[in-house]
C-alpha cells in the first residue's frame, strides 16, 4: 500500500533514499517542490531522475483534502471543513491578523479532554490525525492564498483535539511546517495549545525548536477548573504551574494562558485576581478570549463591560495581557462547532 509522503518528516524521507541506494540530498529537492513549490504531480519535479521519479510513484501517494463546506466571515476568517480519507470531518481556521495570516489547525479527530464548554469534546476522540493530514490543512489553505500572493505566517495548532494526546505526529508535523525550504513558518510564529499534559509539558521543554508553548487555563482555582475541564482533576493547577516553570526555565520562553470568558463562570472580579495571585512572577502572558456560544451548551459570552473590568484588574497588577477579538461569530467559529452541525446533518 501506498504512504502518503506529507508523513514523512526531512529525516525519514532521506532514510528513504539511502534505503533505496539513492542520493541523500534527493529528500530536501523532494521537500521543496512539495512545500515550496507545492507540486501535486511527482512529475512536475523536474530536477529528479525518471527512475527515482517511478519510485516514488510506486511507493507514495500527494494527496490532498476534500473541501466539505468553507464559509467566510465578515472580518474575513475563513473556516474550512475538511473530509479525510475515511469521511471523518475535521476543522481548520484562517484568521487575519494585522500582523499576518494566522491557520488553526486540528490535530485529532474528536477530542477525549470532555471540557463542558466545546463542542469538540462532545463526541469524544474517534482518532489521532496523522502528520500528513496535519500538513495537508495547512497546504490547502496555503494553497488558497497563494492565488492571491499571500502566505501563511502563524500556525496555532489548537483546534479540534489535544496536541499533547497526539505529541509525536504534532513534532513530526512542526519540523516540516518549519523547514526553512518549503512552508518556512519560524519556529517563534508557531505555538502549541495544551490543556495541561503535565508530562507532555516537560517533555516539550527538550524539543529542538523553539515553538511557543499555550496553556488552556480557563480557570484560576482547582474547584472551578475541575469544573468545567475534566482534565484538572488527573493535572491540577499546582502541577501545571510547576511544569510550566521548569519548561521557562530549561527554554527561557515566555508562556501564554489561555482563558475563555465564560459569563458568570469564570469572569468574576475574584477570579481576575486568583489569576493575578497565581501567574504573579511567572514569565507569561494571559490571553482573554471571548466565548464563541455554542447552540447544544448553556454557556455564554462575558458581557464587555465585565471583560473589560477582569483585563483591567490584571493589567493594574502588572500582568501581561491581551483582551482578544472575537473571530468569526457569523460562521460558527467556535471550535467542533461547524463539525457537529454538518454530523448532524449527514446522519
Ligand atoms: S477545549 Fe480543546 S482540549 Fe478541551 S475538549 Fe475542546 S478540543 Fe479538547
């Protein structure tokens, strides 16, 4: 049978080649006419021997995704359902920044996390995806742009599924994406989104690039977290902070903390200055996300006047902090959530 080649990492596609007596150099020529070029025909490489060209033929394939559905928000996010080999449904996310194009990727399908508040969650984890279905959502979505000159230039791999619950095709996946001849996303303008694999977390402090590293928080105290993210009760809070620290210390980067304004959850006065007790000293940066409401959930989106209030309690304590934008409202943004509607409709 056939491999998709988009699994393959530099480093195993050159064993490839020295396995099959060939040159080892072939594997970065091979990389760049599929992620600089972005070439679908091993035909069209044209610096490649005929002979090496019928090999590769006989052993790989160039796939790619169906497009399910894609709608594209006002503000310009665009969110892509994609059909794998297998019908299973996944979703990617292009986001516009001032500062460039950002995609959100997904890294299972489904998710076991079971946080109260995603739609992810709700159908449980069907799967790991594998290296070259992650590659492949940010290829088509490169590949859209590049039809109006655009790139890529940030890679967020926090969509549907937990990257730490699939760590080994994430890295695989961050090594190509980075190559600096194909896709050439900077290590710094990727991050990695976890809910707090504690493990996972120490072990991504010894990864060879300098990827960002985002922590799911959503909560300031156990008993809340715990709450409203199954996952607290394996990792509480205490250990996830005391990974995060060893992680800044062996790589000395800055962390993000992610949390989703939840109305009358997590958006009280008290929980801004837990957050500020907890995170104080702590090389990091809190990222304020407003609630992209979900039909099938009871919960909803802060309110702007008390968002407005927690961001500014932690910024009068001195911690880093965005209050984000919401993207994509209009097309159902939030994450699982464009999957679950279109499950629904197929059954
Ligand atoms: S928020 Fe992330 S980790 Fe939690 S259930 Fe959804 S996809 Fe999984």
């Amino acid at each position: 049978m056939k491999e998709n080649i988009y699994n393959y990492t530099l480093d195993k596609l050159t064993q490839y080649f020295v396995m099959h007596n060939e040159k080892p150099f072939r594997a970065t020529q091979v990389f760049e006419w599929l992620y600089r070029y972005r070439v679908n025909d091993f035909k069209q490489m044209t610096n490649i021997p005929k002979k090496t060209i019928a090999s590769l033929e006989e052993n790989f394939d160039i796939l790619s995704l169906d497009i399910a559905q894609k709608q594209v928000s006002a503000d310009g996010t665009c969110k892509y359902l994609f059909r794998l080999a297998d019908g299973r449904l996944i979703e990617t996310v292009l986001m516009r920044h001032n500062y460039g194009n950002s995609v959100c990727i997904t890294s299972e399908v489904g998710c076991n996390m079971g946080c109260v508040f995603c739609a992810s969650g709700e159908l449980g984890k069907i799967r790991n995806l594998t290296v070259g279905e992650m590659i492949l959502q940010v290829l088509m979505v490169q590949k859209d742009l590049d039809h109006s000159f655009q790139r890529i230039s940030n890679i967020v791999v926090m969509g549907i599924g937990e990257p730490f619950d699939n760590y080994e095709a994430v890295m695989a996946f961050l090594k190509i994406v980075n190559y600096p001849k194909g896709l050439e996303i900077g290590a710094r303008h990727i991050t990695v989104s976890t809910c707090g694999i504690v493990p996972k977390i120490v072990e991504f402090a010894d990864f060879d690039l300098q990827v960002n590293l985002a922590i799911s928080l959503h909560a300031p105290s156990d008993n809340l977290r715990s709450e409203i993210m199954k996952i607290n009760k394996k990792y509480p809070i205490k250990e996830i902070i005391e990974a995060v620290r060893y992680y800044i210390a062996k790589t000395s980067r800055r962390v993000t903390f992610e949390y989703i304004l939840l109305k009358d959850i997590n958006d009280s006065k008290e929980c801004a200055l837990q957050l500020v007790d907890l995170l104080k000293g702590l090389n990091c940066y809190v990222n304020l996300i407003p609630y992209n409401e979900i039909t099938t959930k009871p919960y909803k989106q802060t309110t702007k006047e008390k968002a407005e209030a927690f961001f500014a309690i932690l910024k009068k304590h001195n911690l880093n902090a965005t209050l984000r934008m919401e993207h994509g409202a209009d097309i159902m943004a939030a994450c699982g959530q464009l999957r679950a509607q279109k499950m629904k409709e197929e059954k």
